[in-house]
C-alpha cells in the first residue's frame, strides 16, 4: 500500500510512472451515531476498509472523503454536503487522477446516504474520458454476512475493532424490526431516508448493547475478504 498524503512527490512520480496504478478513494460521513458512537464513525469504518484493501493489494490509498450527504439525520446532528457536490468532487478526484495517469480507481463507499450520488458515476466518468478511466463504486456492507444497521450491533462491533472512542455504557436499544413483515421494513427504509430520527426515534437502527470487539474483527475480516475478491474481479475478470 502507499498512503499517498505521507509520500513525496519524486517518489509518487516514480511509482507511477514504474507501474500502472489502482487508486482508493474512501467515502464516508460526519453523522450522528447515537450516544455511544462518534460522528466520524462512517468515515472511521471506510478508511479502515480501505486501508487494509490497500495493504493487501498494494493499491494507491487516497485520503477519505469525511463529508457526505447526511441530512435525512437532522435535527440530529450532522455535516451535509449536497448529492451534486459530492458527485462534482468525486468527479473531479478522478479526472486528477488520470491527468496523473492512474487509470482505474475504487470508490469505497461507508455511508447509505452516499448511494445515490455514486450511482452511474462510473458510466459519467467513462463518457467523459472517452473510455480512458475505470472507475467501480462499491459500498462495504454489501460485502458481510449480516444486515447492515445503523449504530447497532454491527456498526458498534466494528468501531470497538477499530478504536478506543466507543461508550459502550452508554449505548442503547434503537429501532428493531424483528418480527416485522419486508413490506413495513422497507416502508421504515423510505422514511428513514427522509427523517431518520422520526423512523428510529433515538437515531439508532438496531440493538448495539451486546456488541464485542471479537465480532468486530471478524465482520471486518469478512469484509476485507470479499470486497479484496470483488475488487480483483473488477480488474482481472476473475477472482483472486
């Protein structure tokens, strides 16, 4: 792996020029996580996904993107930037990024809310570089066995892997849909796309209290392993 925002420019040159490279770009969001979790916890998450795919890959990891578009979580607190500047900022990263003759890049995505402006941006970028960029946008949490939630057990396990700055006194049950039908799920979805405190009541989607960093470790690895073969896939055709 190389971190580029901790390398030189001479050495940086040297690389590409030696070697035809992948870049990483990881996505993430300043969003509320209930009281246990911090705000960073999405960008937390993504950079540490794509740092280890980096590793393992010997890619070109970019900073994380730390704002993404999280106003469905207000009144609670968060940092929005909207769908259109985070597509222009994206866009713009990987035009760079081919002026600089790196050619295929991952978009790593860790926020929900980040989907719908990462949608076709591979097909947007195509068309703009006439064909001469390769660029795959991918979420993580499509790439683990259990179901994604927001600030519960998942979310928690993965931060307690990851970082000290979890409270774990302080987390509590949010919204759980067990029991429930697909159709009030999705309909819960829709809402809270819209208003996610109206949706969870406390911000919390799931059920962080017996969250451990063992569970962590191992969703993390889980994820790291696929998300590394899909990866690959995308650039060989085959899997590692």
């Amino acid at each position: 792996m190389v971190d580029i925002k901790s390398q030189f420019d001479p050495n940086l040159r040297k690389l590409i020029s030696n070697k035809k490279q992948v870049a990483v770009i990881p996505v993430g969001s300043i969003e509320q996580h209930g009281p246990h979790l911090p705000v960073s916890t999405d960008s937390d998450i993504v950079t540490e996904v794509a740092k280890k795919i980096s590793e393992k890959y010997g890619y070109l990891l970019l900073p994380t993107l730390n704002y993404g578009v999280s106003y469905e979580h207000a009144p609670f607190f968060n940092l929005s930037i909207r769908e259109s500047t985070l597509r222009t900022i994206l866009t713009d990263l990987c035009t760079s990024l081919l002026s600089n003759n790196i050619k295929t890049i991952f978009i790593i995505n860790g926020h929900h809310g980040n989907l719908k402006p990462i949608k076709n941006l591979d097909v947007k970028l195509k068309k703009i570089t006439k064909n001469k960029l390769k660029v795959f946008p991918l979420s993580y949490w499509y790439f683990m066995e259990r179901e994604f939630d927001h600030a519960g057990f998942v979310e928690t396990s993965l931060m307690l892997a990851i970082s000290k700055n979890v409270k774990m006194n302080l987390a509590k049950k949010g919204l759980d849909t067990e029991g429930m039908t697909k159709q009030e799920i999705k309909k819960l979805g829709r809402l809270a796309n819209q208003s996610f405190p109206k949706a969870t009541k406390n911000g919390i989607w799931g059920d962080p209290r017996k969250a451990t960093k063992r569970d962590g470790q191992v969703i993390l690895a889980k994820i790291v392993k696929n998300l590394g073969k899909k990866c690959q896939t995308c650039l060989t055709g085959r899997s590692s």
